[in-house]
C-alpha cells in the first residue's frame, strides 16, 4: 500500500484530515517526499536551493557569522536547520571554521551531512549564536483557507469517489486567528496557506537563543506583496527542477510548497522582543561584500582573457554567473531574508 493509499485509508477511518496533516505526510513520513534515501536539493535531484546554485552564498553567509561571532564572543555555535546536502554550511565552514551542526529531518541528507559535522534531528537548548534556515519554513505543514461568501472556511483533504479532494470544514480558532492577523483584505475565493508551524518555529527558536541571531531566508513577501497572488495562491509542487501535479495528486512523489509570509514571522520577532530586519536578498548579500567579490572575479575573468588562460576564464565566468543568479532581482535577488537578532 503505497502513501497515497494509506492516506485515503486513514481518511475512510477518521473522516477527512487538516491539509497540515497531510503536508506532514506526503513530505515526512517514511514515503514522504523528504523521507527516502533520495537526495532532493542537488543538481540531480528536484530543486536547487541558492547554495546549490553557488558556492559564494555560503562564503558570502560567512561573513555575516564571523560579524556575529565578533560581537557576542564565545562560546558561540551555528546550526543550520534544514541543511540538506550541505551546500550551504560547507564553503561557509570553508571560509570561516566555527563549531557547528546540523538540524535534519530528512534521512538522505542526514546521510550526506554526517561526514562534515554533527547531525541532529531537533534544535540543541540552549543556543549561544547564530541559526541560519534557508529555505526551510516554505516547507513546513500548513493549514489552507479559502475567502468564501460566508467568510473564511478551511480545506481539508477528504474523498471524493475514493480519490483524495479539498473537502469544506469549519476554520478552526487559531486559524481565524492567524488569518485576522496575516492574510490582509482577500478577495471572494482567495486562498491563504495559513503558516502557524512556522511562526511556532521561530518562536520556539528565538526563546532558545540565549544571545545571538536568527536568520531566516524563503521565497515569499509582507502579507500586502502577497495580496497579488491570493487568488489562486501560492501552495505549489515541485519535482524534477519543474513545477509538478495538484498537491493532492501524488502524494510523496513531490515538494510540497507556498510563499513565506513574513509578516507573521515579524510579528513573532517583535513579540519577542528582538530586533529585527527585513531585506530583499540582493542587498543583504550586497551589504556583506557580494557585489565587490563579483568586481573581482569580473577584473580577474579579463586578466585570464588576456593571458590566454581560456580554462580559467571559463571557470571564472561560471563562479560569476552563479553568484549574478543568486543576486538577479527577478529571481534568487527577490527572496526575503528576516534577521532576528538578541
């Protein structure tokens, strides 16, 4: 019995599950999309990740930790959650050797973590430095409404001639909640992925933070960026580098994905009492000394021209296209980074 199956199976038992529930499913579980042996974040597996796309994020990143470590002293750690392949943590250690490790739910990247650093399966308590999660709370479960003629109702995943479909249910409080807090003014029939694991990550993780800083970068926007793309939403799948089937179509078989919104992780921030930035990719990679490293691979591109060295001006230009993607202001340079620093 494959995954979908076992999910249609709880579904004839229980009555229809929260889409959280089934996010958590078809992404954790043991035939979760993350649960396998197959490594998704690598040129061969299903998406790329800025660190992927080039090495200069982590050196860039590092500089942002070697800042952080001046200022607070030791003892001082990093963790990155959800490292994946490593790509990130690995040049950033390269560039800067600090004590760090490795939060990982994923049993292949676990694997393909723990020859560089220590991996463990939940943040450690306390934590006297920097976290850095790139790209991960897009990922974690979330609940899914819809604007209706009566207000706010939630999807559920239920069953529709056997096979999974969206099923009408109740908003539950603590969604009202959120949605009052963080959708903005919807349309009729306007979707909103209701994040409340990822506020509760960041809360749990900054009253874990005994001094230091949080720094959270995702694809997404402040809750009036997001407005444009509420109509149909913004939950998505990916498989394959390309966008995949309706979430409910293959279960397992694919990301499962929507835009951050940083408006609820703002509020998070300031209810903890931290201070806290918000910047577009591009400038925050441009403030810690991205573009000069780009100058410099430009003047030394032209020099190997010059030189007739046609292999390393081929080597050159591929660092810097790579760096140029992750900087692109429709692109990789769009993403949000949240700082949150105590």
């Amino acid at each position: 019995m494959n995954l979908k199956s076992r999910i249609a199976k709880m579904i004839q038992v229980n009555g229809p599950m929260p889409f959280e529930r089934f996010m958590e499913l078809s992404l954790y579980d043991r035939e979760g999309f993350f649960g396998g042996q197959t490594l998704r974040s690598e040129k061969a597996g299903d998406f790329l990740t800025s660190p992927e796309v080039s090495s200069l994020f982590g050196e860039t990143l590092a500089a942002y930790v070697e800042l952080e470590h001046l200022r607070i002293g030791d003892p001082f750690l990093l963790v990155e959650g959800g490292a994946g392949s490593g790509s990130l943590i690995r040049p950033l250690l390269d560039r800067y050797p600090v004590e760090a490790l490795a939060v990982e739910a994923s049993p292949a990247a676990r694997s393909a973590l723990i020859e560089l650093l220590e991996v463990r399966d939940r943040m450690p308590e306390p934590i006297r430095g920097v976290v850095i999660a790139n790209e991960l709370l897009d990922n974690l479960p979330m609940a899914l409404a819809q604007m209706t003629s009566e207000g706010w109702r939630e999807r559920w995943v239920g069953l529709d001639v056997g096979d999974l479909a969206f099923v009408d249910a109740p908003p539950r409080p603590e969604v009202l909640q959120w949605l009052a807090a963080h959708a903005g003014d919807v349309g009729l029939d306007g979707w909103v992925e209701v994040q409340l694991e990822g506020s509760q990550w960041l809360a749990d993780t900054l009253a874990n933070l005994v001094v230091g800083s949080v720094v959270i970068i995702d694809y997404g926007d402040l809750k009036e960026g997001l407005l444009p793309r509420r109509q149909d939403g913004t939950l998505r799948t990916y498989r394959s580098h390309h966008l995949g089937p309706h979430p409910l179509a293959e279960p397992g078989e694919t990301d499962i994905t929507a835009d951050v919104n940083f408006s609820a992780l703002l509020e998070v921030a300031v209810a903890a009492g931290v201070d806290v930035e918000i910047y577009r990719q591009d400038d925050f990679l441009a403030d810690l000394g991205l573009r000069e490293r780009l100058s410099e691979l430009r003047r030394a591109e032209l020099d190997a021209a010059r030189s007739g060295d046609d292999l390393t001006r081929l080597q050159l230009r591929t660092l810097k296209t790579e760096a140029e993607t992750l900087m692109h202001p429709r692109g990789l340079g769009d993403f949000r980074v949240l700082v949150a620093r105590k």
